[in-house]
C-alpha cells in the first residue's frame, strides 16, 4: 500500500492505495466511523459489485451500515438527489464530527462531499473511490458539486475528504472503457508538468491497462501526489495553478456538450481527445514541436482512446463546435484562456487565443 499525504491549507488528510482495502474499511477507518449507523453513500452498480464486502467489513467490527444506493449516472448529480440525501442524513442525525462514506465513482463522490459540505454547516466524510477517474482525479482535492440546467457542475463547494481510500481491487469489477477514461487523466499529469512521468506512461500505459497492479499502484500514487501538490498551491483556483488540471478540457468540453453528455464519448475520453488537440493547436501555433504533439497523439492512440477529431463522425463544422467553448465556465469576459503546451510537461495558461482561429484548426480536424 502506498500512502500519500496531502496537506492543502494546514488540513493534512491521507490517500491510502492499495489493493483490498474495501475488505479492510473499518481498520483503516478506524476511530472516525461513528457507533450508531455508519451512512453510505454509493449508486447501484457499486453497491451490486461491492456492497457485499463493505457492509461484512462495517457488521465484523460492530458497525451497523446505513444505505443509500442512487441511481448509476451523471444525472444523479442533481438537486433533488442532493435535497433528498441531504435530508436522509438528518434523518439520521449525522453530526459535525461524524463522517460520511461516499463509496463509488466521480459521480457519487461529487454528489456526498457536497452534502458533507452542508449538514449542519459541514460534516465530515471518506472518498472512497472506486472509478479509476475518481482515484486519480475526483477524490482528491475538495471540489463538490452538482449539475443543475445551466450547465455540469456549476453548483457546489470546496470541502476536502478527511481520508482516501483507494482501492485497486475496485477495478476489478470496471468496464473497461471506464477504466481507459480514466486512463487519460493519469496522462494529463505527465503532459502538465511531468514528462518523466509521460514517458512512463509511454512505457507502462498498456501493462497498466491489462491490469498490472504495481503498475496501477505507482500511477495512482503518483497522480495523486501530483494533483495534491498542484491543489495545496491553489486551493479555490485563484492563481491559475490549479487550472493546469483542466488540461484538454476546454476542447473536451465542447466534445461533450456536441455529444449531448451521452455514452457516445466518455468524459476522460473527451479530454483523451481534448490533449490531443490542445498538444495539435499548439504545435500549430509553433509553440511546440510538432513531432512531440504527435508524440501525445500516438500514445493516446494506442492504448485505445480517441485521438482523432474525423473518427468521431461529429455532425458539426468547426465554429459550431467552437462554440461551445463560448459557455466554459471557465472563460473570462473578454479573453479565451486556454491550456496550450509549450512541449511534453510544459502546459500554460495562454490567455490570447481568438476563437475564430481556434474554430479554423477544429473545421481542419473534423
Ligand atoms: P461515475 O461515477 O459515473 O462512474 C462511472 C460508471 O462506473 C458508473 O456507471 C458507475 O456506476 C460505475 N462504477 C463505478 N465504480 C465501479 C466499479 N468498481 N465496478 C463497476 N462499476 C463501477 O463516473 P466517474 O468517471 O468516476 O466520475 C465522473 C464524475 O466525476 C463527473 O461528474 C465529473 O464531473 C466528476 N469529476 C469531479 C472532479 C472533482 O475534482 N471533483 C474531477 C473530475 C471529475
Ligand atoms: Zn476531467
């Protein structure tokens, strides 16, 4: 198991990764589950795959588990969902000090740390991750938040977990395509700011996917380590070093809102995509080398994720899909900021590009 410390404004929490410790939940839980009713947050798939094992883990040390199991689904990150746990957990008389477990993918984990945030002005709750997206990304970091019509996650609050749980054993039971998804958010942090990492991942990316788990341990510990360090350095996002994470995510964005937020792309595989193109943009831009842009294309290609625009089949022009980018919440008024990359471990925030040029390179992708 490897443990990683994340300390993010003097609150110190652990992520702890390793295989099996769904099994272990209590011991590794310890003093903080509460006597009367442990409440578990999870959706239906998690609770099919895994409930089983959490629930003889919480009843062999004397711990009653209290269920709630939502619907599978992005459209569970909603504010009836969120006003219906949020009540059940008063139901229960969950207190400040008490902690919440949210066991299951971003989906889950957004939705409970939210929750956490406001019962009683904020409980305390345990991320335990279960989507490879969520133990390299989501868990980690204190962002929460619901979707609401005007847009994915606009509603929400900063409110860190006070422990990780990452188990690999998790991933035993997720489909595969979830699991490339999230894939690509291990290589966002090599293109960020690490291209020793990249090159690892270059390495070790299809071993890792076949289901190697020294592998999967050292690319989760590290990414955590990775987004930890960049988090502690700008908790609320003020600086601009915390948006390195988003990362192929404006491209990704606008692939997502084409596609309606449907399966027809996954969001790690947006962002696979969404790299690929901010690594293209750029090497046309002159910014980078162009062989090093291809160099991300080629890697995010292999391992099975998209990395061409064409194979999409969208049935769009560029300026349409330009467009899209026009409702990032992360736009300024005025300018376009985007994650461009001056080479592999080398993104920036460029704050000039024009949204017609942008819109000329997509029209020559599609
Ligand atoms: P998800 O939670 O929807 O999980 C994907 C699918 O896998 C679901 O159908 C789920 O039921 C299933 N599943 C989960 N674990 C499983 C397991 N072990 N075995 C079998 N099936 C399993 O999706 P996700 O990709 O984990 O998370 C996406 C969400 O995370 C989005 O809402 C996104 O906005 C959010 N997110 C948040 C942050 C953050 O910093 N808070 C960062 C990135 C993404
Ligand atoms: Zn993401």
């Amino acid at each position: 198991m490897a443990v990683i410390s994340v300390d993010i404004a003097g609150r110190p929490y652990e992520v702890r990764v390793g295989a099996g410790l769904l099994a272990e939940l209590v011991p590794h839980c310890r003093s903080r589950l509460r006597k009367r009713g442990v409440p578990i947050v999870t959706d239906s798939n998690v609770h099919a795959a895994w409930g089983e094992v959490v629930e003889k883990s919480l009843r062999d040390n004397g711990h009653e588990p209290h269920w709630r199991i939502l619907p599978p689904g992005e459209q569970t990150k909603s504010w009836d969902e969120l006003a219906a746990t949020v009540n059940w957990l008063l139901t229960l008389e969950v207190e400040r000090g008490d902690h919440i477990i949210a066991l299951g993918g971003g989906v889950v984990g957004d939705l409970t740390g939210f929750c956490a945030s406001v019962v009683k002005r904020g409980c305390k709750f345990i991320q335990v991750p279960t989507t490879l997206l969520a133990q390299v990304d989501s868990s980690v970091g204190g962002k929460t938040a619901i979707n609401t019509p005007a847009g994915k996650n606009l509603v929400g609050a900063f409110h860190q977990p006070s422990l990780v749980l990452a188990d690999l054993s998790a991933l035993e039971t997720l489909p595969e395509r979830e699991l490339l998804a999230g894939y690509a958010e291990i290589v966002k942090y090599g293109l960020i700011d690490d291209a020793d990492f990249f090159a690892w991942c270059e390495r070790n990316g299809a071993a890792l996917i076949a289901g190697d788990s020294a592998l999967r341990e050292y690319a989760v510990s590290h990414s955590v380590a990775a987004k930890a360090r960049i988090v502690a350095q700008d908790e609320f996002e003020t600086t601009g070093k915390r948006a390195l994470l988003n990362l192929g995510h404006t491209f990704g964005h606008a692939l997502e809102a084409e596609t309606g937020f449907s399966n027809r792309l996954l969001h790690g595989e947006a962002v696979a995509l969404g790299m690929v193109l901010a690594a293209r943009y750029s090497a046309r831009k002159g910014l980078m080398p162009k062989a090093s842009a291809e160099r991300v294309a080629q890697h995010i290609d292999e391992v099975g994720l998209p990395a061409s625009l064409s194979g999409l089949g969208l049935d769009c022009d560029g300026t349409g899909l330009a467009r899209h980018m026009l409702h990032d919440k992360k736009m300024d008024a005025g300018t376009l900021p985007f994650l461009l990359l001056h080479g592999i471990g080398k993104t920036y925030l460029d704050k000039e590009a024009s949204l017609d040029d942008v819109a000329a390179f997509l029209g020559e992708e599609l």
